[in-house]
C-alpha cells in the first residue's frame, strides 16, 4: 500500500458543533408566518363552498406548521447534519452494498424531459422514456443471463413477490398447484414473507458446515409439491453456493423453478451469471448493485427479470421495441398484470442505465473483482481479532464473529458496532444472517480505498484491545455522536410516533 | 476505463500478494469453471461520464410530451405542481440521498427526525394518529390496507371502489392472486360508489372507497361509514394529500385506514415514479402497521431521539409469520414531502388545494363552452380533476393538442379497460380526464380552448 496516505473513507473529522436537541418544524411554527410564492395565474380563486358541497368542506384548514424559508433551510440542514451517509464515509454495511453513488446520475434524473414527464403521457410523446427502459432491460438481462425483464417493481421485496406470482402463474398454466417453496436458513427475512404473501408455505432449509445449502437435506425436501426454491448466490453468509449446478438440476427434476434474490449480484456481475446457473427468475436491487442512492431506506428499485419459459407471464403493459424502431408498451400473453401504479421508479432506472453505460461490461466485471478483493483483504486482516465465520475466500463481503471475543470480554457484536461509530466509520450489520453467532457482516464495496479499509482495520483492532483493557470504555459507546444508545424499549411501550401523541 | 474505483495497479498487486493469490482470477475459484463468464458480458464498453451525458440528453430530448415542452393539463393521479428551488436543494443533500435505513439511530437521527415529522404531517391531514413512514408508492399503500384490513376482519371479501385509480386496482388484482382475496369491484353511479349494490353481503370484511374519484368527483363517505358498521367491516379511504387539507379528513369521516399518492407533496411528475405512499391508520391497528415506524424516546442521557419502533411487525423479525414484507420505504420522497409542506406552510397548502380546485373549475368551464364538449358528468361538482367528452377519441384529440403545445389530458380508454364500471362504456372512447393545478395560468387555459376548438372542428 501506498505509505502514509491518509484514508479518504474515515469520517472521524466530521464537525458537529454543540450537543442541543434540533427542534421540530412544528416547535418553530409562528402563525402567520408564510415562506410559499406561488405563480401568478390570473385565474381568481372562488370561494370553496360555491364549488362543493359545503358538509364536505372542513372547518379550518390543516394545521402544517409556519416558518420562513430560512429558518426551514436552516432546520433540514442542521438535521443532515445529524446523518451518517455514504456521502459522508465508510458505510461498510453488509448485505446492502453501500457503494459511492456517482453524482451524474442525480443530474442525469434530475434534467427536463426526464423528470417533468407525465406517466400518462402517450408512447409517442415518451419515446425517449421506452427507449432508456428497452435498454436497460437489455442490459439487466445481458448481465443476468435471463430472456426478458419487468421494470415495474419499486423495491427488492416487491421483486420477490412479482417473482413468486410468476412462479405460481407458471405452475398454474402448466395445471399444477404446488403448494411449498424451499428457503435456506441462511436467507434475507423478505424471502420467506413473501413467499407466505404469495400463498405458499415455507419449508426451510438447513446450511451444512461449509456455510453452503445442505444438498442431502435438500434432495430430502424435494417433490412434486415444490413449486421452486429462492436462493441468494453467493449467498448471505458471503460464501459462493458451488453446488449450484446440482441444485438446479435436482430443484428441475422435480419440476420446481429457481428463484435468485439478486441482493448480492454485485459479487458476481461479468463473472457468472444467474441464467448460467441454471435459475428462472431473479430479482435485482438496482440500489445495491447498480449504484442509485438508497435515499434513507428508499426508493429503490427492483427489476425481476425471467428465462424463457416465465416470459408470457411477465408484468404489463411493458415498454418494447417495434418492428419500425420506433417504441411501444405491450402486454405479455398471460401477464399477472400490473405490480406498479404506473411504470416502475423509473428515475431510478434511469440512473441505474447511467452507471451502466459509465462502466460498460468491461467496467461491471471490473467492480466484482475489487469489490471482493476489497472483502478478502479485510477478512485476512482483521482475522486476528474477529476470525471469519468461514475461513476461506469469500465473495463481496466477509461474516466474522464475535463469539471468543464475548466469552472473553464480554463485549458484545452490537457494542464493537457502536463504538465503530465514534471511530468515523458506520457500524456493518450485526447479528445476521441469523445462523451465525455474534455475526458481524462487513461489506466494504469496490469504492473504498485500501488506505481506508486499513484506517477501518486499525480500528477494529484497537477496539478488540480495548475490549479486553477497558471493556466498560467500548459498552459505553458511543460518546461522540448526537445522540447516545436510545431507549427502544421505551419508544415501543410509550408510543409516540408523532408531535402530536406527546404527553 | 473510466469508473469510481479507487485502487492503483499497485495496491492491486500488494493485496493479492497479502491473500497469497496469483491473480484476481482465483479469487473466484469457488464458481465452477464452466458456469464462468467467458469473453467478457456482450456489451459497450464503458464510456466516460460527458459522453454518457450528452447520450442521456438525446434520449431525454426525444419526450416530447415532457412539462417544459407541453403545457400541462394530465392528472388522474399525477400532478403538474410548483417544487421551489429550496425543496430541491434540501432534500438533494447528500447526506439524506446517499444514506440508508436507519439502524444505527445514533447516527441517523437527521433521517429519523425528517421521518418523524413526515408521520406527524400526514397523520393530521388525514386526522388518524398513526402514519407509517411511507410505503412505494399509492397503488402498494392501497394494496397494503387492504392486506391489514382482511387480516384484521378476518374475512376475505374486499369491495373495491371503482373510483379508485384503475391501474392501482389493477395492481390490488395482481396481488390478489397471492393472498386469494376475494376483490369486489363496484360502479360509480353518478360519480359516486354504488353502495347499494352490495347491501347485505356479509363475506365483506373490507370498504375501500376514495375520498375523491379519478374521475375529480366526491365520494359519499358517510354512507360508506355506515355500511362499514352495518358489516362489520374496516373503511379504508383513498385520499389525495392536498385536497385533504380543505376538506374533512378521512379520519372525521370514519375512516379506520386512510391511503394516497404523495406524489402531489414535492415530488416532480417523473414519469410515475419514484413515488409517495402514504398511509395512516387508527391506534388500534398500530400493531398490523405495514413497513417502518419511527417513535420518539430518549438516549441514555436523558436527551429526546428518535428510533423505529414496534420493529416486531416486520418480516426480518416476523419472516413468513409477518403480514407484510416490505423492507425499504420511499424515505427520501417522505422527507421531500415534509420539506415542501414545511415551505408550503398552513396557509400555502390550502391555497394550493383551493387553487387547484377553482382554476380545475374554470378549466372545465372554458372548454365546455365548445360546441361538442361536454362534462362527462353534468351537474356533479369535482375537485382537482374533471372528466369530458369531446366528438373525437380521446386519444386523437391529445395527438392534436400536442401538435399545438399541449399535453391535454389523459384518455380514459388508455387508462380503464372496456367494461369498467366507473363509466359508461358508450363515452369511454371519447372521454378524456383533465387536471389544472396551482402553476396554471388564465392565458393557458385560453389557449388551451382556443387550440381545442381549432382541433375539433
């Protein structure tokens, strides 16, 4: 590594000036005050009881709270400065690739006749729209291996809920009600939820010593009442499921269909693909793989795309090229219908096309490589202390555990999150998947420097010191951010979920 | 090779090195060699970001039915209004755009307080005292209530209003596979729900009905209160964000659950999405609640925080047990919406609701002086959208008014099926629906019925 570089991933520098509580928008509220203008139209206002019927109009209007535009301007950014972000540093988060978000995309989203377009506008006023979605469902299934693709749902978990109706409607054409659909232990908690919201019951499955599916305890719960089986590959415990072949052979035997949970495809993109493995419908995270900012928990955007055989059930009306060149919508034979109010968070896919054609196919393999570089070299560095769950290589990110370090110190995993805080770098996730104990799960992304994943390093290791010297120092953490640990036991039993419900 | 990754040549080298690897390849040893990619993915190469910007503009400038270009009278649930510079430049801040979920309070109390004035904004429009922290968007809001609402009567009969939006009751239909709830679709008569139709059914368990039709008329929520007590059954109520503010809420109408489309509340039209959805309920289904809720309480010094509570309702805990399965949220569109209601104040949104609902007045007045253009519905007073009929199908008409810099409206047959129960099939080929907002001016509408009566003719 390049010596004495300092990390730029480290957010330890970041100012937060004083330890005041931010007041709420409605504590600021004087009445009168007023910070809207609005255009001038020419056109009077009449009276709202000359236009409907009076028993429909309220009293008074709803009381939102009055502030100038200062002191709003002053408010919100008072609170982002209450915020840890990828903007910010090191977000190292596991399962939710917190990659940087390029800023181009946010202009690219941002520019006129993309944002000021009425979704009902017609296809021959959008013809820009259908031809920026016709492209990326290109790319997504080039990228994924699979024929064709639905833009429409908002989020992951609505993927997977398109996904599995796919699945059922498959089924049902071929007059065949199946009743099961198999999940390993290991998987994301929308998996098996969906799955119920779909009207099948779930069978789970264990995972062996490597890590892996149990392939005999799989082949055990294997027959003709499976509709399928949903797998993350690699999967969440960062490993690569290299029995995929086997399974799918085993799962088609049966007549079953292979789900992909896409939330990790950022391991694998230009290197393997889910159609090549022999999957039938997967979903993407555009937001994890494809860069769009998570946005504080959404929007996101969950494109499922399908092999051959699921095509004619795909989602509708869908935008599609004509035989002239020109763009249309088109609704597949026996569509499930719509999953979307309109057509998918379609700004959203636009930014995702964006970081596409930034980085290319060459680009896309590019970020796998070093997205799990980046993953093996943390794992083997900070393996002293916090010993990988599986000790070999991993894919884009690393589970370790902090089992020995609890039994020696009695630190926990969440308190080595906490006092990461106050070392500038945000917590990775704890205590998942659930199969592994004290899990800590580190993904650090192709973004972040080795002179940052080093500074993230050194801080784990003087934590884990510390554990042992002064174990109360890390319990207490953290000291240095706005807030301390907050009670969540009392937020659930006194609820107060808005200004309004205080005492 | 243009992209975002840090690492030189070098350090490349120097890490592979430390896992004593050879090459890159074998980092990916564990994937079975004949699965592996080979050749590189069949795509363009990366270009760099000012060639892909100036691919983008191509692509953009080919929509020509976009807001700059086309005046803009379309609504039918998506709305041309004004988002100041100031909503803008607050919730572009990268430090609520780039950030995630919220699980580490301690540094995420800017998104959790944004939240929690979100919750308190929409629970006092639509006067219940819980909102959840957003749902995708109003069809998923919709579909969500409907999921509680069955899961709380215990009965799988749904009526569904056909004033409901019709692509979210498409997308209800779509997830009714799943779940098997049974959807009952029932007509408009003279803009409003054909109760009456239904009067004694008993396997209802659920009323779903809008505050306003996407037709721009006036529900009768009194009525569909009292066939809910005469059922048993919970009323969810579909309401719009800014009409909310001038008429009685939801909630003092009865209303168990009420759902929207905050889209109206700072988002821009963006080609129907990302969206808002928008959902609030009673204290008693708190505990059914779909997707994030955010609780005030205190940290360990005693000083005010914020946190997402009752987290045992969701699917990571709950898994195949949890009524709903959303994970994320549209927290960004939920913080933009408590900046713009915070930019728009008391005063200004009701101006705003009032506006829309006068210059949508003036609007239907202007046109239907035409010789041949006429209310869908005579004599029943609308909202924010108003219904016509004109003597050419809707969907020529808005191919001539395009011509002529408009974006007239939106078809009715490109938005219902045939055989709709919200309207009479004779009119629906030449009905169009047509919106205008607060950003309206006098002189567009008169161009807009100059250029109408022109295409007419």
């Amino acid at each position: 590594m390049t010596a004495g570089a300092a990390p730029g991933g480290r957010a330890s520098s970041a100012p937060l000036i004083g330890n005041d509580r931010e007041p709420t928008l409605f504590e600021m509220s004087v009445p009168g005050r007023t910070a809207y203008q609005l255009r001038t139209t020419g056109i009077p206002v009449r009276p709202l009881a000359e236009l409907l019927p009076a028993e429909l109009l309220a009293e008074s209007p709803t009381d939102i709270a009055e502030v100038s535009e200062r002191d709003l301007v002053a408010h919100f950014t008072r609170l982002s400065h209450r915020q840890f972000s990828v903007d910010l540093g090191a977000y190292p988060l596991g399962s939710c690739t917190m990659k940087y978000n390029p800023k181009l995309c946010d202009t690219i989203a941002a520019m006129p006749g993309l944002a000021d377009v009425h979704p009902a506008a017609p296809a021959s006023m959008t013809q820009g729209w259908l031809e920026l979605m016709v492209e990326l469902e290109d790319a997504l299934c080039e990228v994924t291996g699979m024929a064709a693709a639905t833009l429409q749902p908002s989020a992951g978990a609505a993927g997977e809920l398109t996904g599995l109706l796919l699945m059922a409607a498959y089924h049902e054409a071929n007059g065949d009600r199946r009743r099961r659909v198999l999940i390993p232990d290991s998987a994301h908690g929308t998996n098996p939820a969906s799955a119920a919201l779909s009207g099948y019951e779930v069978t789970t499955i264990p995972t062996d010593e490597r890590g892996l599916v149990d392939l005999a305890a799989l082949r055990e719960a294997l027959d003709a009442d499976v509709a399928g089986i949903m797998l993350t590959n690699p999967n969440t415990a960062g490993l690569f499921e290299e029995d995929i072949a086997e399974i799918a052979a085993a799962v088609h035997e049966v007549g079953g269909l292979l789900y992909y949970d896409g939330a990790n495809l950022n391991a694998i993109l230009g290197v393997v693909r889910p159609g090549d493995m022999g999957f039938d419908i997967i979903h993407m995270n555009l937001h994890k793989t494809f860069a769009t900012p998570h946005g504080g928990g959404g929007p996101g955007a969950g494109p499922v795309a399908v092999s051959q055989r699921v095509v004619d059930f795909l989602p509708g009306p869908k935008p599609t090229r004509l035989e002239d060149g020109t763009f249309g919508w088109s609704t597949p034979p026996r569509s499930i219908g719509r999953v979307h109010g309109w057509h998918g968070n379609t700004l959203v896919l636009a930014r995702a096309l964006t970081y596409i054609k930034v980085h290319g196919g060459d680009g896309l393999r590019r970020v796998a490589e070093r997205a799990v570089l980046n993953a093996n070299w943390l794992r083997r560095r900070i393996s002293e202390h916090y010993p990988a769950a599986h000790d070999r290589i991993c894919m884009h990110e690393v589970v370790v555990t902090g089992t020995a370090l609890k039994r020696a110190t009695g630190v926990r995993a969440i308190d080595v999150a906490k006092r990461l805080l106050e070392e500038g770098f945000h917590s990775p996730t704890v205590y998942f998947p659930l199969i592994i104990d004290e899990a800590l799960m580190f993904e650090p992304t192709e973004t972040e420097s080795l002179q940052t994943l080093e500074a993230l390093a050194e801080a784990l290791d003087r934590i884990a010191v510390e554990a042992h010297e002064h174990p109360d120092e890390v319990t207490a953490a953290p000291r240095t951010t706005p807030v301390r640990r907050v009670d969540e036991a009392r937020a659930a039993r006194t609820l107060i979920p808005t200004e309004d419900a205080r005492v | 090779m243009p992209d975002y990754m840090p690492h030189t040549e070098a350090e490349i080298e120097s890490m592979l090195a430390f896992l004593d690897l050879a090459s890159i390849d074998e980092l990916f040893d564990a994937i079975p060699k004949a699965l592996q990619v080979t050749g590189g993915l069949a795509m363009a190469d990366g270009a760099p970001e000012p060639d892909v910007a100036f691919e983008m503009q191509r692509i953009a400038a080919a929509n020509r039915g976009a807001a700059s270009r086309l005046v803009c009278f379309a609504g039918a649930g998506a709305y041309d209004h004004e988002v100041p510079s100031v909503v803008r430049a607050l919730a572009g801040r990268g430090e609520f755009v780039t950030a995630y979920t919220p699980y580490q309070p301690e540094v995420a109390q800017g998104m959790l307080q944004a939240i929690f004035e979100f919750q308190t904004l929409i629970s006092r429009l639509y006067g219940l005292p819980i909102s959840n922290a957003s749902l995708y968007d109003g069809a998923a809001s919709v579909t969500e209530a409907i999921n509680l609402a069955v899961a709380s009567s215990k009965r799988q009969g749904v009526l569904l209003s056909t004033g409901v939006h019709p692509t979210w009751r498409s997308v209800v239909k779509t997830f009714a596979r799943g779940t098997g709830h049974e959807i009952i679709e029932v007509g408009l008569v003279d803009g409003r729900t054909d109760l009456a139709s239904v009067a004694g059914r008993e396997d209802i368990g659920t009323v779903v009905v809008p505050q306003t039709t996407f037709l721009g008329t006036l529900d009768d929520l009194s009525a569909a209160r009292a066939l809910c007590d005469q059922l048993g059954a919970v009323m969810v109520v579909v309401s719009d964000p800014v009409l909310a503010s001038v008429l009685k809420s939801p909630g003092a109408m009865g209303a168990d659950v009420a759902v929207g489309e905050g889209q109206p509340l700072g988002t821009a039209l963006s080609f129907g999405g990302p969206y808002l959805g928008l959902f609030a309920c009673s204290a008693a289904q708190v505990r059914r609640l779909p997707g994030r809720l955010v609780g005030e309480t205190l940290d360990e010094e005693g000083r005010r925080a914020y946190v997402t509570t009752l987290r045992a309702r969701e699917q990571d805990i709950r898994r195949e047990k949890a009524t709903s399965n959303v994970c994320s949220n549209q927290t960004l569109m939920a913080v933009t919406a408590a900046i713009q209601l915070g930019w728009l104040g008391t005063s200004g949104l009701a101006e705003v609701a009032a506006r829309c609902i006068s210059s949508t007045r003036h609007l239907a007045e202007a046109v239907t002086a035409i010789d041949g253009v006429e209310l869908l519905l005579e004599g029943v007073p609308v909202a924010r959208d108003v219904a016509i009929t004109t003597p050419l199908a809707g969907e020529v008409l808005l191919e001539r008014l395009a011509d002529e810099g408009f974006l007239g409206g939106v078809a009715l047959s490109a938005l219902v099926e045939e055989g709709d129960g919200s309207v009479d099939p004779a009119l629906r080929e030449r009905t169009i629906v047509m919106s205008a907002t607060e950003r309206r001016t006098a002189d567009e509408v008169e161009r807009f019925t100059t250029a109408m009566a022109t295409v007419i003719r």
